[in-house]
C-alpha cells in the first residue's frame, strides 16, 4: 500500500513547503484513522527530500481538529519548525 494512493494528503505539497520554509523539525498531528500509517507518512517525506530530509515527530495524543495545537508547541522550550496536520 501506499499513502499516496490511498488518501489525498497533497504530501507533495507538504515536501515543497517543508523546502520552501526549511524546516529541519516537522511535527505531525495525524487523526486515529491515519495513525497507522505514520511511518509510510515520514518514508514519503524522506525519500522526497532525499539529503535535506527534516527530523519527524509525530504527536500521538488527541486530534480534535485544527483548534487543537499539541501543547508542546507552547512551550518556550520547543524547537519545532513546523506542524502538520492530517485528519480534520
């Protein structure tokens, strides 16, 4: 199976803001139904970055929506470039 074809993510998108902003670290927000297929998500954008490929988290608790911003992200501590959100 992969991701690309099974659902419209617009990961092409994804991997050409990731360039446009340079980020070198994603977090990905994904809902329950996509939660399985994390790893194919973070292949994908590897393999499409090739050398500039960023560091991949993923948040694994809840995903109510765009409203709802993992809480790591308000912190002063956080380094993350970017949120990515699928699901809602």
């Amino acid at each position: 199976m992969m991701i690309n074809q099974d659902y419209d993510l617009e990961l092409d998108k994804v991997v050409q803001e990731i360039k446009k902003r340079k980020s070198k670290k994603i977090l990905i927000q994904l809902g329950e139904g996509l939660k399985p297929r994390a790893i194919e998500i973070q292949e994908y954008i590897q393999k499409e970055m090739k050398e500039d490929a960023p560091e991949i988290f993923f948040w694994l608790n809840s995903c109510y929506g765009k409203c709802d911003i993992p809480e790591l992200l308000n912190s002063k501590d956080n380094d993350i470039d970017m949120l990515i959100q699928f699901g809602h």
